[in-house]
C-alpha cells in the first residue's frame, strides 16, 4: 500500500514524464517542417519513451493501491530557435527529470518505502542513459554550429550516433 505522500510525489512525476513527452513531440514536429528527418524520428522516439515511462508509473501506482492521476499538462514551446538550441533545451530538460527522480528517491528513503525506492532504480539508471546521450548530442551540434552540411550528416546520422557512443 502506497502512502499518501508517496502517492503524490509519484503523481507529480507522471505529469513530469508526460510533459517531456510533449516537450519532446513539439521539437520533433519542429524538426520535421524544418525538413531533418533524421532528428524528427529521433525526437519523436523520445517521445514515446517517455510516454512509457509515464505509462510505467501510471501501472506502479495503481497496482500498490493508489490511484493514479492524469491532469493537465503545460503547452510546450511550438519553435526552438536553432537545432543547437533545441539540443541544449533537450539536454536541460533531461537534468531537471533527474532531479525530481532523485527528490522522489529521497522521499521514499524518508517514507522507509522500499518497494516503491527499489522501482524508482530504473529511473535512476535512464536518467544516466538519458544524460548521457543528451551530453553526446549537444557536444557534436555544438561543433557542427552553424555548418548546414554538418548539419545535413547529422540528421542522416543521429540515430547511430545516439546507439554506438
Ligand atoms: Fe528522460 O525522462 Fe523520463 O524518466
């Protein structure tokens, strides 16, 4: 059974995760009438990953007795300025994910609830994943700049770049 604080916390992070689903949703349709391909795909990936992290939570809450909430979610930004912008904000975003995923570790660890705290180490280690692969992106766009050929290679090879570095 899930103490109501716990509940809470975990609730927030629902809308946490849903919300950089449509953060991430956003910058792929950005990047699509932008005409890159291969970054639209990306984020759109992202996207749905971070719908089935909300979607675990979602299942995790409900089935230790709590009810979990859907609630309304903040519109994101519909353009992203440039495409090293867009990664920076990307990135950024992925530092503010851990940081609530570690207050709701903390919390479970000051509740003494263990099985919530053992569920929340998946979090944990995507968040490392995730920062990573942020990092990675952000230090190739930064060289790239301005360059539209590197920016062109780019596109076509973002989605190795994320899996082999
Ligand atoms: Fe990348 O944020 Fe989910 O956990």
């Amino acid at each position: 059974m899930l103490a109501k604080k716990i509940e809470t916390a975990l609730n927030n992070q629902i809308t946490v995760e849903a919300e950089s689903s449509q953060i991430y949703l956003a910058m792929a349709c950005w990047a699509e009438v932008k005409g890159l391909e291969g970054v639209a795909q990306f984020m759109y990936d992202q996207s749905n990953e971070e719908r089935e992290h909300m979607l675990k939570l979602v299942k995790f809450i409900n089935e230790r007795g709590g009810h979990a909430k859907i609630s309304a979610l903040k519109a994101p930004n519909v353009t992203f300025g440039s495409f090293q912008e867009m990664f920076q904000m990307l990135h950024d975003h992925e530092i503010l994910v851990s940081e609530s995923i570690n207050n709701l570790v903390h919390i479970t660890l000051e509740e003494k609830d263990y099985a919530t705290h053992n569920f929340l180490q998946w979090y944990v280690a995507e968040q490392i994943e995730e920062e990573a692969m942020a990092r990675t992106i952000l230090d190739k766009i930064n060289l790239i700049g301005d360059d539209k050929g590197g920016l062109y290679l780019f596109d076509r090879d973002i989605q190795q770049l994320t899996v082999t570095s």
